[in-house]
C-alpha cells in the first residue's frame, strides 16, 4: 500500500513538473474563451482547406546478418544448430510535410483576426489557475502573471 502511494505522488509530482514552464497562450484584450476558441477553430479548419494533410511515411532499417550451421557428430548421429546471427527489425515513421506551413497560415490568420501570443507560465496553485480560467474577459497583458494551462496550439 506505501509503495502504490509512493508511486502516485512520484507520478504526480512528476506530471506537474512538465507543466511548470511559460506556455504560449492566444491573446486579445477583451476577449472571452468562447471567442478565442472560435477564433482558433476557425483558422484552423481555414488552414486544412488551405494546406492539407501531407502524411509521409519513412522507412529504415530491416536487415539480417546470417549465422552459419554447425554440425556436431557424436557417433552415428550428426547435430545440427544455427549459430550466431540476428535480425534488426524495420522502423517506420509517418509525418506531415505541410504541418509546419500549416501553423503559419493559422498564425498569420489568427493575427489578421487580431489575435497574437503571449508567453506565461502556468500558476503554482490551483487557486491562482481557478482565478485565470473563470475571467470572463482576458485583461491587459501587464495583469497576466500566469494562467491556467490551457492553450490553443496556436505555434
């Protein structure tokens, strides 16, 4: 039983020291969640018409070193064995070639609809995280200190 409790505060310390650094954060002074929301949807579904999907797939790898066959003779009966030899298995990785120009036309959309990105950390406690996600509009950038964590994607 310690070491289940053990093991959940590791993992829980461990999940919030990955959310400890500044995060980028969809910025417009005055506007509501549910705006930037539909802000950022929109360019994104904009920037899929515009700049789709381009999966590629790259394959490496795959290859054998053969053993050889030793045989051993032990009176009228002969034995044999491989030995030696191995098999790397292929590895493949898939990506999409237009990902990177498709965040810019998100960007350059978001920003047309006079959006831009901050940089915050994300708050230490919860009290301070409840306070940024339950402002109903964003304030100046100066009063930003952190926010909750939730971000857009918009990079």
């Amino acid at each position: 039983m310690k070491t289940r409790s053990f093991l959940s505060i590791a993992m829980l310390a461990a999940l919030t020291g990955c959310q400890t650094g500044p995060i980028d954060v969809l910025y417009k002074e005055g506007s509501t969640r549910a705006e930037r929301q539909e802000a950022y949807d929109q360019c994104f579904i904009q920037a899929l018409k515009e700049v789709p999907q381009n999966m590629v797939t790259e394959v490496s790898g795959g290859y054998s070193v053969p053993g050889f066959i030793d045989c051993n003779t032990d009176g009228d009966r002969t034995y044999c064995g491989e030995v030696g030899g191995y098999t790397t298995p292929v590895t493949s990785y898939s990506y999409d070639t237009n990902e990177r120009l498709r965040n810019r036309f998100i960007n350059r959309c978001l920003v047309d609809k006079g959006f831009t990105t901050i940089e915050r950390p994300i708050c230490e406690t919860r009290e301070e995280r409840t306070a940024y996600a339950l402002l109903p509009e964003q304030p100046n950038a100066a009063r930003i200190a952190c926010v909750a964590g939730q971000s857009f994607e918009p990079n």
